[in-house]
C-alpha cells in the first residue's frame, strides 16, 4: 500500500550523509552547534529544575565514554543499563554508542533473574546501575558466578552505596574521571571514535516484552533509529525549542526514538521527572510538546480525573456535567466530517473556558502539540473523552523491530482504527490477515537467534507482526488483536478477547480485564481486577466496610457495581461474544508473578493455566470457586493466600443485539 | 575512652507518688543505635522526655558531651543537637510537609524582625539556605511527591516520616525517636529503617530509639537498655539481651506452677 506514502521525495527520507549517520554524530555536531548557550536537560533535583546545557552534557558523554574505554570497552561491545531516566542513563547510552558499543536498557524493576538472562545473553562486558537497588542486584548474581563477563558495575546514584568498598563497583564520576585521564595522555580520541562510527552499526538491543517466549534482543541500527523518527516528524516537526518529559522507560524502543534520537537530531529539550511518583506533577510544570503514553496510562489519566472531580465542588462537577455533552456532540460533528453549527462551536468555547483548559492545564496539556498513545488498543470511549476536552489522541502502532508502523495525522483521526502507515512505511496484509510492515527502520534481525529472524522477516524484508487487522479504503489500518489471540466461538464467529477488555477497562472501577472463550468454551467469560483506590473510594462513599483488597474484592455490593458495567458493555456486544459469568480476582494482576508483561500486557497462555480452576469452575456452573494461589513477593520469597471467590452469572437477553456491533 | 554523647547519671523522675523512673543510669555512645525497650509502663518515653527536656528529673543528672543539661529548657537542648520525634505524631497538621520542615529551621534563623517583614537581603539568603538544607532532607526521605501535601491528608506511615524529616531538619547531632515504626505495616517499616540506617550511615549520627518490634530491633540497634517499672534492668548488645534472664522474666512474666 506504498502509494499512500508521497513522501518518497522527502528530504528527510534520503540516504544518510556519512558524517552524520549515527545518533553520536548528530549529538556532537549538535552539542558543537548549541554549546554553553543552550540547555540540553532538566532534572528536578531539590524541588528546582536543574539546567545541564549542551555543552556540559557533552562533557559528560565525552569523559564517561573515554573512561570505558580506558576500562577496556571495545567496539561492539555491549553494555547494560539499569534504572530510572535520568540524564546519566543518555550520557551512558550516548557515551557506549560513542566508542562504538551497543546499549542494552532495562527495566528498573527487573528481578535478578531477569537481569541475569539480559546481562548474559547480550553479553555485556559492563553494566551501568542506577543506584545500591540495582548494584545489589548485580553483587548479588556475581556472588553466585552468574555475571561472569562483566568486568565493572558503574552506578550514578550514590546514596546508601557508602560503605560497600567493592572494586568491582564505580561511581559515575570516577570513571569520567578515568576519562579526564584518558583523553590527557589521547587529544582527540572521542571525535575520532565517533568519527569512526557508521549508520548500519548496531546502537541498541531492544529485547521484546516475551509475550510468548524468553525475550529476544532486537538488533536496532543507527540508522533504524535515526529514520524512526523522522517517520514521525515528517507529519510532525519537533524544535529546539521544544520540551520533552523522559519517563517512559529507555528499555522501550518509542522512548529510544521520540526521546534520545529527537534530542540529537532535533535538539528537543528533555526534562527528567524528581521521582517516578511525581511525573504527574512534573508534567505539569513542564507542560511539554509531546505525550506519548501506554494506552493504560491515558485511560488511567481519566479514571483520576473522574476520581478527583468526584472529590471536588459541586460547581465543578455541575460545570463538568453540562459542557461534557457538548464536547461530545462537536466531536461527533467533526467525525462526520461536518463544522459544528455556532452555536455548537460557541458553546464549546465557553466550556473550554469553564472546564476543558482547566483540565488540560491540570494534565499538563496546554502546549501540546502531539498526544500519542500506544501498546495495547486503548478504547474508542477514552479517546472520545479527550478528544471531547480538547487534547486529540493519536494512534501510534509500532513494533520494537520496525519501530513506527502507522499513526494518525491531524484532521485525520478515526477512533476505530491505528492511522494510515507512517512516512516511509510499507504496510500489506499477509496470510490469515497478518500486518507485514518494511521500512528504513525495520530491524537487523534478533541476536544470536537466526531462526527467530528468519520467521520474523521475509525475504522482501517485511516484518511478520503477529497482529491481526486489514487495510480501509482511506488507508487507515484496523489493528483487531493478535493474530494467536483471536479466538473462535462456538457458531464459528470470532471475537477479539481484547477489545472486550478495552470497553471494560474504561470502567474506572476495574484495573484489568481477562476475557476468555472459544474453542472447547460455549461461552464467554471474564477474569476482573478491580482499580483497588477507586472501589476502595467508592466502598467508603456507600459504606461498604472492608478490611483488605481480597475483602473488598468479594464484597456482594462490588459485584453488583462491577456486573452495572458489565451489562454497559455487553449491550454493545454481539450476543454470542457477550460475557456470561465473571469472577472477580482477590488480587491484581501482577508483573513480579509474570502475569503481566513488564509493558503490561497480558500473559494469556500463563494465564488459563494459572486460573485453570477458576475458569474450570466457571464453566462447570458453580457459585463459587476456593482458591490457593501463590503469591511471590519482590524479594523473591513466596506464599500462598487461600479464600472463596464468588462467581457471578448474567442473564442473556437474547434481544436488542446491535447489528453494527462487531467484536 | 572517647567522651560519650550523652550520660544519665541516676536519674530519678516522680509523678506525685508514682515513681516513673528509679534510679536510672546509662550512657548513649557517639555514633550508635541504642534501643530502649520494655513493658508498657516501663519508663521508655519519661525517659527520652528527660533527656529532651520536657521533664525535670527530682534527682541525678544528665550530660550532653559531657556538658550538664539537667536544668536547661527544651529549647535550649534543641539548639544543642538534641532532636526528638513524637510516639504520636505531633505536626503542624494543616501546613504542607514543607513547610513543617521550614518551621523546624526557626531555631536556626539570625535574622530581624525588619528584614523579615520586607523580606529582603539576610532573610531572603536565609531563607534559600533554609530551603536547600530542608530540600536535601526532602531527597534523603523520598518525600519529593508529598513536599506540597497538606500533612493532614497523608497516610500514617508518611506522616511520620514527615515527623523524622522535621527531626533532621533541626540538624541534630543526637536524634530521639519515639516508636517511629509504631502502627506500621511491613513495608512501611522496612522503609523506615532503612532511613533511620541511612541517616546513621551516612551522617553518623547517634541514635536513641524506642521500638517494640522486637526483631527490627535487634537487627538494627548497636545496644540495647532494658527498662521495667521505672528501673534499669539490663543493657548490652542484642545478643547478650536476648540471653538475659531478668529480660526474658520482664517480658514474658514470672515463671508460677
């Protein structure tokens, strides 16, 4: 479907110039161009906003690079890094990609063992920690000779690492200073180890989330990254003058390009966040250019703001009240591709004075330019809800091996579908309605595994997705599930297990959502997690007492809130993918217990097997289901909980199926 | 042997007729944990309220690095070094965490009544140094996201660490820790002491804690005093309390047929 994409001329998706075709080129040659003058980062330290210019930042890379490489790191070698955004975590990437290395992020919530498989199979001879959390993790797989390659830990956050005098750990500094040292006795060594850089090198290992399998290191180039943003900038420029806030995790491949490689070629300004609970706040403060968040987190932003209205004045709530509709109706009347008539548009202004921009100016949206949401679908609701206050959520669909796929263009937006395929992206439909995607960003293969990349790239060099979806006349792509996770009903429909969980989800009474059906099944039903913070708000408004979230969880009350929105989305549900019964789980859903994935998705497959006889019990017509689970703490200790859950049917009208339903 | 931090020299506290202490003496080692434990009723905060000031002992007398405060106000003690937190928390509960922590930076405040109404030259450079020392204290804590919540809208377990950063931001040089684990769940208290190891680490500072946590306390304290019906009936590192008859009688009751 490359006829879409008229962008072939564009000067921005011509071949590399040779002197600027890795992400350390562009940072040198930016840091070059802005110096002393202009800020690079921000950290909020001590409550105040801490400036680094271009020029300090550069120092950074410069002596951190040159004390690796005095450490011993060689090109193409790999090195881990572990922790939360902060600017060391770019010095230290920027700084390993300059001598020629690879970076390899991980999530800072890791377990050891997690660790331990990413550090050894990518084979890194150096692991950047973050702070004693990580270095413990580290001291704690060499003590059992599970690191064996790695020659140094070098941490940047110092505190509590005091007393541990182990030569085997660095601090940041120490090594820039080994750097300082280094480039004394070597004038020149870090331009012409960038210099020697080439695009097609490797810059990072992405490893996939492993819905499936063991994760796989996708083998990213500089110059995949380099085009993955400007697959999105072409559409969307980005300036130097530009604020970006870094919290999505660097292990993530959208944060690798929107953030790392926009600020080296764009010279994007990146603002690190106090804390990881205060990123909300932090937002606000910066109010920046660009939101890319998971779908959950958008749908999260609105459970809280129903949350806290629901907390507020009665002038809020009433004002909140009467405009919503209106933001809906001109919404409805822009997808229709039709103005507003005035009154519509006059009436929207003044909500916008009322409530909208007061809500916007809450989330930290009133600069910005381009929202993005991606991972999971996120449902057409929640996207109405911010399109209805003003901030227009565009889909961004991509893979960590071929980056951007497709994303909306403004006054192009349809809630049903991922957008058209992005500049430079060849999208086509392979067999069993699979998603094929090529472009100048798709990946050089997965390491060490030649089989896995042989089954993930043809020989046109398209990329096999997995995901099921097709191609609209307008040239906007319909992403429907996993192609493995579509599942067929008794009757021979098939129905998206996700799209059920989507509508559910945007109740703010429920966290997450398994659905279940098909196959062996006559019916569907569903696993719930209930938001424990809002049910627990709402029990205390109706006094519902309850003592735990496994209480709560059971509370007959609960069930009859929970079954309300059950029967919301069911009505928009073709009778045979309506959910008959449903369970509500005591407990969350939960990484640490690899239910989920670190990205949040769900592990399906590890899931039936893990609530076997729940589901077990669910379909053999039973009220209620015992159950032993076992519940592994973040130490690594486990144990079990037993209680009773209840199991919760719903009548099927067979009626009043809406024909234009389609799940 | 280097000066200890703090003597309590036969301490003797009365309450009309009830004694509440009876003759009490120990001294707190520069740089330790020393834990007071004991039944209820046993004299652990009569004794931390001697040592701070808010009860004058009868009888016996109590050195600061070596210097006799037996007689000074409270106040005096805190610019001293002497810092306390409360077994029930005691906050400025409608301020934010903030600004409870820049109330606790009053006693280090030079500057004229003048100067602080226009807010101007030494005021206004007091008042950054203030902020920046209250800020650190801040990081230290993990307190970045609750800095501008109004105290009395927080969970227990932040309020007092709350309560421990106003502590701190007194800079102390002795700090009195009253229960600082009492109500919390598992987690909050593992969070605790790791501060409370942290601030010992990090700025040696001596530590008199009183805890019924019996396992936190045997992990984390240097030495431990044993208080019951007023008088001292043990001290020693945990390991020899843990041996120590008159403890173990204290604790779980005379052995009757």
């Amino acid at each position: 479907m490359s006829e879409l994409n008229n962008f072939a001329d564009h000067p921005l998706l011509q071949p590399l110039d040779p002197a600027l075709d890795t992400l350390p080129k562009f940072f040198l040659d930016r840091a070059k161009r802005y110096g002393a003058d202009k800020v690079a980062m921000r950290k909020k330290r001590y409550g105040i906003w801490q400036e680094y210019s271009w020029a300090e930042s550069l120092a950074h890379v410069r002596d951190f690079c040159l004390g690796l490489v005095s450490l011993g790191l060689a090109r193409e070698d790999k090195v881990c890094i572990i922790g939360d955004n902060d600017p060391e975590y770019y010095w230290a990437e920027l700084a390993v990609q300059s001598a020629g290395g690879i970076s390899i992020g991980i999530f800072a919530d890791a377990s050891p063992q997690e660790l331990e498989y990413l550090v050894n199979d990518s084979e890194s001879v150096f692991v950047v920690a973050h702070d004693q959390e990580q270095c413990d993790k580290m001291l704690e797989l060499r003590e059992a000779g599970k690191a064996p390659r790695v020659k140094r830990v070098i941490y940047w956050e110092e505190r509590g690492l005091w007393n541990y005098n182990d030569p085997w750990l660095l601090s940041f500094p120490q090594v820039e200073a080994l750097g300082r040292a280094y480039a004394a006795d070597h004038p020149g060594a870090y331009e012409e180890l960038v210099a020697a850089g080439h695009g097609d090198e490797i810059a990072i290992f992405s490893y996939t989330s492993g819905t499936t399998s063991l994760p796989k290191g996708a083998m990213i180039s500089h110059r995949n990254l380099i085009y993955s943003t400007r697959h999105v900038v072409i559409i969307a420029p980005f300036y130097d003058t530009d604020n970006y806030v870094s919290f999505s995790p660097l292990a993530w491949i959208t944060e690798q390009s929107l953030g790392l490689s926009n600020h080296v070629q764009n010279g994007i300004i990146i603002n690190f966040p106090e804390r990881a609970e205060t990123v909300q706040q932090d937002i606000r403060e910066i109010a920046p250019a660009t939101l890319l968040f998971p779908s959950r987190l958008w749908e999260n932003l609105i459970s809280m703001v129903q949350v806290r209205l629901s907390d507020s004045t009665w002038i809020n709530r009433a004002l909140y009240k009467l405009f919503m509709p209106v933001g809906y109706k001109v919404v409805d009347y822009r997808d229709a591709g039709k103005e507003p008539p005035l009154l519509w548009r006059a009436l929207y202004r003044l909500g916008d004075v009322a409530i909208f921009h007061p809500l916007r100016d809450k989330l930290g949206m009133v600069r910005m330019r381009e929202a993005y949401t991606s991972g999971a679908a996120l449902s057409p609701d929640a996207l109405r809800w911010f399109r209805a206050i003003g901030v227009t959520l565009k889909n961004l669909y991509g893979s960590t091996e071929c980056q951007t796929h497709t994303v909306h263009r403004s006054g192009d937006v349809r809630f049903e579908t991922v957008g058209p395929p992005a500049p430079g992206v060849e999208i086509k439909i392979g067999e069993g309605g699979e998603v094929l995607v090529r472009s100048r960003s798709t990946f050089q293969g997965y390491y060490k595994a030649p089989e896995a990349t042989a089954k993930a790239l043809d020989e046109e060099g398209f990329f096999h997705t997995g995901d099921a979806g097709f191609l609209r006349e307008d040239g906007h792509l319909v992403y429907l599930d996993r192609v493995s996770d579509l599942i067929q009903l008794a009757n021979g429909e098939s129905f998206s297990p996700q799209y059920i969980e989507g509508r559910l989800k945007f109740s703010p009474y429920i966290q997450d959502v398994m659905a279940v059906g098909g196959w062996d099944t006559p019916f569907v039903s569903a696993i719930i997690n209930i938001a424990f913070e809002n049910v627990a708000r709402w029990a205390e408004q109706n006094r519902v007492s309850f003592t735990t979230f496994v209480d709560l969880s059971q509370k007959p009350q609960v069930y009859a809130l929970i079954r309300r929105d059950v029967e919301r989305v069911n009505a928009t549900l073709p009778p045979p993918a309506r959910l008959r019964r449903f369970v509500i789980l005591h407990k969350a859903f939960d990484p640490d217990e690899a239910e989920l994935t670190r990205t949040r998705k769900l592990r399906r497959r590890f899931m039936e097997q893990r609530y076997g006889e729940i589901l077990h019990a669910v379909y053999d017509g039973q009220e209620e289901v015992r159950v032993r689970a076992e519940v592994k703490y973040r130490d690594g200790r486990s144990g079990f909980v037993e209680t009773t859950l209840h199991i919760e049917s719903l009548e099927q009208k067979e009626t009043e199926a809406p024909s234009h339903a389609r799940a | 042997m280097p000066q200890p931090k703090l003597q309590l020299d036969r301490i003797s506290l009365r309450f009309g007729g009830i004694k509440a202490l009876d003759d009490v003496s120990f001294e707190v080692r520069s740089g330790e944990i020393l834990a007071i434990i004991g039944p209820n009723g046993a004299g652990k905060t009569s004794t931390i309220n001697s040592i701070n000031g808010f009860y004058r002992p009868q009888e016996g007398r109590i050195l600061f690095e070596g210097r006799e405060i037996t007689r000074l106000p409270a106040y005096k003690r805190a610019t001293l070094g002497i810092a306390r937190t409360f077994q029930n928390i005691a906050l400025y509960t409608h301020m934010t965490a903030l600004d409870n922590l820049m109330a606790a930076r009053h006693i280090h405040m030079r500057s004229g009544m003048l100067q602080n109404a226009l807010f101007w030259g030494r005021t206004l450079r007091e008042e950054i140094e203030h902020r920046r020392v209250v800020e650190e204290i801040i990081d230290f804590l993990e307190m970045e996201h609750i800095r501008k919540t109004v105290v009395g809208t927080l969970g227990y377990g932040l309020r007092k660490r709350v309560e421990l950063g106003r502590a701190l931001a007194l800079e102390p040089t002795l700090l009195l820790l009253d229960e600082p684990m009492a109500g919390m769940n598992v987690e909050e208290k593992e969070d605790m002491a790791r501060f409370i190891l942290d601030i010992h680490e990090q700025q040696h500072m001596t530590i008199v804690l009183i805890e019924h946590d019996m396992g936190l306390v045997m992990d984390i304290a240097d030495r431990i005093v044993v208080l019951d019906f007023g008088r001292k009936i043990a001290e020693g590192t945990p390991a020899e309390i843990q041996r120590e008859p008159a403890v173990i009688q204290a604790y779980l009751g005379e052995v009757t047929e």
